[in-house]
C-alpha cells in the first residue's frame, strides 16, 4: 500500500501524496476538478489548481465569446495545467477548434470517444483526459491514444452511465496499461481517495462536493440542497432526451443524475408531456440566467457525504491529508496487525 504514496517532502516538512497521474498533468496533488458544462466556474478552477490539482472550465451551451472571457480570466488567475472540457451533446466545432488555439493543458471529453478529435488535441500539444462509462468505452480510449482517462461510475452528478465505480474503476485499471485511470463518482472525501487508489487508479475526480464550495457560481440554495441531500434524494433521468441537447454522434450515450424538481418529476411521470422544442430551451435559458437549480440541479449520490460549503483549497487539502493517512494507517497494519 505505501507503494502508493510518492513523498516530495524534506525531513520535518508535511508529506504530499503524489501519483503518476501528477506527472502526467504536471500537477502535484492527484485531484481533478470536474467541468461542469455551462455553469460559470473560473474561481472554483483556479482555486482548485491552486492547490495543487488540475482545474476545469466547461464548454456547453456558452457562446464563444463568454468562454474566451473565462480562458482569458482564468490565466489571469492562475499559471498553473488545466482543462476545457468538450461534450457530444453536441459538439461545437467553433468553440473546440478554439480550444485547440487556446492550447490548454489538457482537454476533456466524455459522453462519447473521438478518435479524431483526440487526434487533433495531440497535433497540437494537448493533453486528452478521456472519461468513460462502461469497459467498451475504456478500450476505445486506450486505442485512440487517451492520455489519462476517467472511469465514472453512476452514482456520478451530470451526465453518466450505470455502471457503479466500485466495479467499474478496477475494469478500467485491467485494460488501460500504462494510461493513469481517475476514478469518478462517488467520491467526496479523502476514503473516496484511499479506495480509489487501492483500486488501482492514480487520482479521483470531484463533481459534488466542489460544487458546494465557496468559489463554485451556482445558487445559494443548490448548494443547501446539496448539504442536506440523503444519497437517494438523486434520481437518474431515464427520459432525459426529452429535454437535454442531442448528441452529435450515434454512439454517444449518457443519463443524467439530478435532485428533484418539479419539472423533472413531471417528465420522469410524464414524458409524453414534455415538448422537447420547448423544453430544452427553457432550460437553456434558466441556466444561462442563473436559475437553473430550479429545472435541473445535477447533483451526484456522493451528496450525502457533503456537510459544509468550504473553499475549494480547503477541500482538496482536507481530502489528500485523510487519504494518506488512511493508506498509511492500512498499510501499518496490514504490516504489523490490528492493535488490540
């Protein structure tokens, strides 16, 4: 189990736990924060690669001249790696090849592999983070030469699959070789982080419990509702074609997981109710408008392992220091036994 920890500290200095994943993203803890698609949230990442993890900025529904405000804005911020994150629902080709001339660390991509994309972000020096949902996506990620790729378990906020992370993550870790595997879903603590790794991933990534942090732009109350959710007050949307953008590509799939609303309690009973030409407008425009808590608040089961809204460094610390103190605590006593 200490195989696990790289220390990078001086004798008397506080230990950092450390994996290949760092080296990777040339980060230097093995924490990623998750995009989350059109939601503001430039503070949250350069809080996050503050300290020390890798920052994302969503894409989705934005137009192109607001996510060059943020990219501008967020190098204002901060120096340091982090990602765009790029959906097939849908693609927009305007603003991924705008990506590609911001030239960011990385890219990240779910709902969907594209080889061709991939391809693309690597002529120009762009790192790809690959998230995936079941084991076929994993092996076509591997294939198409993803840098870092991301198994995300259902219990995932946001848009996902079914497969818990607990079965999926070691699955992945078998067919990824040398690829760093992040674990997602699930996670909101730093036992998240000590049983991603001893599942065989280099890092974990955050959804929920970095939305409730005090740099994340979102509604006061979604982030209440996030401290007060019980794991089961997240529901998966089986219907959400009904109302979510379509995907750009015929194999791309995912459901999203949210907490209740009216509206989504009504399409989920109803679904031959929702007018999807309606529809997904009407959520558009509340997101864009700050209101879109009130349609759709994705929102991950990990929720009921979130007490507090903190700043983001102080989460982030707080979840490596308990993790390596958890895989050293085990290793102790897989060592030399349980004290009685």
């Amino acid at each position: 189990m200490t195989a696990l920890l790289r220390s990078t500290h001086e004798p008397g200095e506080a230990t950092m736990l450390r994996t290949r994943l760092c080296d990777v993203l040339g980060i230097d803890v093995p924490v990623i924060g998750a995009p989350y698609g059109p939601y503001e949230q430039v503070d949250l990442a350069a809080a996050v690669c503050g300290a020390g993890g890798l920052g994302s900025l969503g894409t989705a529904v934005r137009p192109l001249a607001d996510l060059r405000r943020q990219w501008a804005r967020m190098r204002e911020l901060t120096d340091r790696p982090f990602a765009i994150n790029h959906t097939l629902r849908p693609l927009n080709e305007e603003a991924f090849q705008a990506t590609l001339d911001e030239r960011p660390a990385a890219i990240s991509f779910h709902l969907g592999v594209p080889g061709d994309l991939i391809g693309r972000a690597h002529e120009a020096g762009i790192l790809w983070i690959q998230q995936v949902m079941d084991v076929r996506q994993a092996e076509q990620a591997v294939r198409a030469g993803a840098d870092v790729i991301v198994a995300q378990g259902g219990e995932a906020g946001g848009q996902g699959g079914e497969v818990a992370t607990m079965v999926l993550v070691p699955q992945v870790v078998d067919v990824a070789g040398a690829i760093p595997v992040v674990a997602a879903g699930g996670i909101a603590d730093g036992r998240g982080l000590a049983a991603a790794l001893a599942l065989g991933a280099q890092g974990v990534a955050l959804g929920t419990r970095l939305l409730a942090s005090v740099e994340m732009d979102i509604a006061g109350e979604w982030k209440d509702r996030i401290v007060a959710a019980e794991a089961r007050d997240t529901v998966k949307l089986a219907h959400s074609d009904r109302f979510m953008p379509p995907f750009s590509r015929p194999d791309a799939y995912g459901f999203p997981r949210s907490l209740r609303t009216p509206f989504l309690e009504e399409a989920e009973a109803h679904p031959e109710r929702v007018r999807p030409a309606e529809a997904g407008p009407r959520i558009v425009e509340a997101v864009l408008a700050g209101r879109g808590h009130e349609v759709l608040p994705f929102t991950g089961q990990s929720a009921a392992l979130v007490h507090d809204v903190l700043p983001a460094a102080e989460i982030v610390r707080r979840i490596v220091d308990d993790a390596e103190t958890i895989l050293r605590r085990t290793a102790d006593a897989c060592t030399h036994g349980t004290p009685h």
